[in-house]
C-alpha cells in the first residue's frame, strides 16, 4: 500500500466516515430524511472495518521493516577470519 492511499484511507476512516454519518443522522432528525440511525451506525461500521485494516497494514508494514534493519545489521557486520589450519 502506497503512503498516499494510506493517508487518504486513514482520513476516511478517522475522519469522513464518522462526521458524515453523525451529519447524516442529525440531519435526518430535521429534515425527515429516512434511516439516519441506520446510515450513521453504517458509516461506523465501515470506519471501524478500514481502521483496523490499516492497522493490521501498519503492524505488517512495521514488522517488514524491522526485519530488513535486522538484515543489513547482519549483512555489515563484520566476519570473523577463518582460521588457517
């Protein structure tokens, strides 16, 4: 996953899903709109659903790194010389 799409996802999921849904809901209540409730609950759902599939991606992502740090520790550390028998 690119840094650009997990920006973008972060920001719906952080942010747009949850204000849009509680906007969504509270209009309804003003204007008559149908299944504001529903749409607002929805909208959580789907950003608790993105949030934690970016988190899975972040743990992933973090762990990758870490093991490419540990290679190239190991790959510039410097060798014992063999003995000569």
């Amino acid at each position: 996953m690119s840094n650009k799409l997990y920006d973008i996802l972060k920001w719906v999921s952080l942010v747009f899903l949850d204000a849009a849904g509680v906007a969504y809901e509270e209009l309804s209540n003003v204007w008559n709109l149908p299944y504001g409730t529903e749409i607002m609950k929805t909208c959580t759902i789907f950003s608790i659903f993105i949030g934690t599939l970016i988190g899975v991606s972040s743990i992933r992502y973090a762990k990758k790194i870490k093991q490419e740090q540990e290679q190239k520790k190991e790959q510039e550390a410097p060798k014992p010389e063999e003995e000569v028998g």
